[in-house]
C-alpha cells in the first residue's frame, strides 16, 4: 500500500506542464479498434487507466507498442473475438467504451458491468437505449452485458439527460452505421469533440460535436491514423486550485485557456488572479480568499470533476460558501475526510455549505476516490504540519506522476509504501 506524506504550508511556485486528457483517452484508446490499420496516438499520460485500457486491448489480442514518452502504436486489427476480459473491465467505468467500439466493429460485443469511481447511482440505461436505437439487443446476465446487432442502421437517439459516456458509446457504435444518427441532447464536454476528432481523422463523418446535436454518417472503413490527444481540464484545474490554495504563483502550461473558463470564472469570484495566454494560465493571488457559490453543470458548466477541488479551496475562504452538485447524488464522500483536517463543511443532499476556516490541519485522511483524493492533497499542501493521503491508487488513476510535477513546484510531498494487509477493496 502507498501513501503521500506532505508537509504542508509551502507556496507552490514555477510552471507545471499539463498532461492529456483522461477523460479523452479512455474513449480513443478503445475507439482504434474501429480502424482497419494501426493507429499511433501522442500525449498518453501514464495513469493506471491508460495501462489497464491498453491492456485490455493486448490481451485481446492486439499489438501494442510504446514508441516513447506517451506516445503508443496500437494496431487493433488482430482482434477476433469481442469480449473484454472480465479482470480488466471491472477495473474502471471506462471499460464501458469497449461496448460501442466492439459493436461498432463487429457487431457484437461482451463486457462486464463497468468498475469506476462510487460517485452515487451510475446506470447505464442510455447508453444501452442508443445501442437499442441502433437496432442492437442487449442482454444483463451474471454481470456481463451481452449486445448484439444483424445490422447497425443509423437512427434518432434522444438522452433522457446529458450524459458523457452514453455520448461517446453512441458515437461509437454509429460511426460505421449504415446511413445517418442524429444524437440530440448530446453531451459537450472537451473530451467528445476530441474524440470525433479522432475518429474523424480516421475518415469517420461526424459533425455537430460540442453542439447538443450531433450527427453522424456512417462510413464502411476507417484508417489507421496519428493523433495528439488535447491536454486534461481536470488536472489543470487542480494545478490552479493548488496554486490558489497555497497563495503561490505558478504558470499551468499547455492547456486550452476555453476549456478552462468555467473553472477560471469561479476562481477569479473567489478572489484569484488568473492570466490567459495562448496555452497556458498563470494563477496568483494577492488578496483575501473570498465565499462564492458553485453549482456543478454538463459543460460548458463548473465541472463535476473539480466539485471537491474547489470545496477544499473554499475551506480557506472568508465567509460561507454554497457548493451544489447537479450530476452525482453522493460526491460528497470526501468532506469527512475534509473534517478531520479542521473543515466546516455541513451536507444536505446534494448541497455543501461550508463556513470558510481560513486554515486547515494536518490529519491522516483516506481518498475515497480519485477528485476527492486530489482535494484533499491541495488541502494537505495549504495545511499547516502533516497529512498523511491513503489509498493513493485512486488518485493515480488520473495524475500523471502528480508527486514529482507538485514537488517542481516547491511542495514538500514523498510517496510512502506502508505495511499492511489492505487489497484494493474498490475497483479502479
Ligand atoms: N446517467 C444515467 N444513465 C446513463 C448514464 C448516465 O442516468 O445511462 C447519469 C449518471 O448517473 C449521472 C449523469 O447521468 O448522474 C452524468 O453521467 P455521465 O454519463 O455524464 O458520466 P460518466 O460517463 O459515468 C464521465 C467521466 C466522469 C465525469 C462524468 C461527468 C469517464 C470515464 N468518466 O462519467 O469522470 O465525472 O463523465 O462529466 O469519462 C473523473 O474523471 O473523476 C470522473 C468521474
């Protein structure tokens, strides 16, 4: 088992470059299995679900070679059999992107029910309402989702809500459809048009992403491709939170400044300078910290993602804060562990109101998953004396190397292996 140990109270200085996006990655990674020919994909992070994504796709049984430093030549065309091995799947929500991609390409496809974060209720409906749409029978049994089609014929699909992962899976499995899909209500985040990006590179015909409809021609083949994956808005909106939590002054590099508006607005209500330049940011801060209100919203709203992060800056804010959660009924798991490092933080429901502390301690805590691992290692940073952050593999399922880019920046922060007899009790 592995722990990060930080002493806190140092200011976080110099720049921190941003590695892709997770979020992107997941759902390309699994989307080169639709090419008819290798595919080589740049800007990977080395997070744990890259390594678990790409080894599904070897034990599968395609060729996967790393050519460099995030940087992976993949050649799908080897897979025969749709089924993703059972081990793997449960290991991350992502997993479930293999469902679209494997329907997509062979009509048929078997995946396990998806691990992930525990956010609160995560169905599946929708996207199994678009595999429906698109003429495809799905079946539940024993944990396993069967799904298969004669024939994939482009349809309507109309989500009940906004929702990333049913978007991408649509996507996915309309893309070699015959004739056209039409997703309305689609969700916008970065990370889909990036993908239709991808996939259009391949000489898919999507058109429409990052706009709530989205439609999409399908083509017959797809070639193999190169493609740079855009930089992670979450983990640049960490960076910043940190910065800000620490009253540093640090440039994030290579990010999307629009990406990032939603997070940048907040920040600068709380009393944050934040300067935008071509691709990058530069956080400082120079006055009193200050209470606002989030509410978390399908891009381009606050992200749900950087909920924790930024209640854990709001702890060191004057005055009250009101922190709502719009997507998941119980991403609050984090504010006990907040609480033993000296937060106010009261929750109802999907509210958080929390009285701002001006300090917080150092305590031993426990990430209970990977946004709330990241809020309290910013709260760790900003505390005075040690917090001891266990069960760290959360957290390193969407930082790439966040030990040594924190330490760049002047933080006192080792990881640890400690002795003891605790297994990943909760899936990736
Ligand atoms: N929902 C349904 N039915 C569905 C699908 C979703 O009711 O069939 C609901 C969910 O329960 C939730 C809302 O719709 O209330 C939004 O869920 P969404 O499908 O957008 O989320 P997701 O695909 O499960 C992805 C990211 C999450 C991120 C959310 C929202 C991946 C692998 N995961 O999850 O990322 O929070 O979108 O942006 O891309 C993270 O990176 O820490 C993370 C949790």
């Amino acid at each position: 088992m592995e722990r990060f140990v930080i002493k806190g109270g140092r200011r976080l200085e110099g720049e921190v470059s941003i590695s892709g996006a997770k979020n992107a990655v997941v759902a390309i990674i699994p989307a080169v299995i639709l090419a008819d020919g290798p595919c080589v994909l740049e800007n990977i992070p080395q997070i744990s679900d890259v390594a678990i994504s790409l080894r599904i796709l070897y034990e599968m049984g395609a060729d996967v070679k790393q050519l460099g430093k995030g940087v992976y030549r993949i050649d799908a065309t080897t897979i025969t059999d749709p089924i993703v091995p059972y081990e793997l799947a449960k290991l991350m929500r992502a997993s479930y992107y293999f469902l679209g991609t494997l329907l997509g390409k062979f009509k048929r496809a078997r995946v396990s029910m998806p691990g992930g974060c525990y956010l609160g209720d995560r169905p599946i409906d929708q996207h199994l309402k678009a595999f429906s749409s698109l003429g495809a029978a799905c079946t539940l049994e024993n944990g396993m989702i069967d799904i298969y089609a004669d024939s994939l014929i482009g349809s309507q699909i109309y989500f009940d809500k906004i929702t990333v992962g049913a978007t991408i899976n649509a996507i996915l499995a309309a893309v070699k459809a015959t004739g056209l899909t039409v997703i309305e209500n689609a969700a916008k985040e970065p990370h889909i048009v990036d993908l239709a990006n991808f996939l259009n590179s391949m000489g898919a015909d999507i058109m429409g992403a990052g706009t709530d409809v989205i439609k999409i021609r399908g083509v017959r083949h797809l070639k193999g491709t190169e493609y740079a994956v855009i930089p992670d808005q979450i983990e640049a909106g960490t960076y910043m939170v940190a910065a800000a939590a620490t009253r540093g002054n640090v440039l994030v590099k290579n990010v999307i400044p629009k990406h990032l508006e939603s997070i940048t607005a907040r920040l600068s209500k709380i009393g944050v300078n934040v300067e935008e330049f071509d691709d990058s940011v530069r956080i400082s801060v120079d006055g009193p910290l200050v209470k606002t209100s989030v509410k978390t919203m399908p891009h381009p709203g606050f992200p749900t993602d950087m909920q924790p992060q930024i209640s854990a800056l709001l702890c060191l804010a004057e005055g009250t804060s009101i922190v709502t959660e719009e997507i998941f009924n119980n991403r609050f798991r984090y504010v006990d562990q907040l609480r033993r490092m000296g937060a106010d933080i009261s929750v109802e429901g999907r509210v958080a109101v929390i009285e701002g502390v001006g300090k917080l301690m150092g305590a031993p805590v426990t990430a209970p998953d990977l946004r709330a691992g990241a809020a309290l290692v910013i709260a760790g940073l900003a505390a005075s004396g040690i917090t001891e952050i266990d069960d760290i593999y959360h957290i390193e399922r969407g930082y790439e190397n966040i030990e040594s880019k924190l330490r760049a920046l002047g933080a006192d922060i080792v990881k640890k292996s400690v002795p003891g007899n605790s297994v990943r009790k909760v899936a990736l």
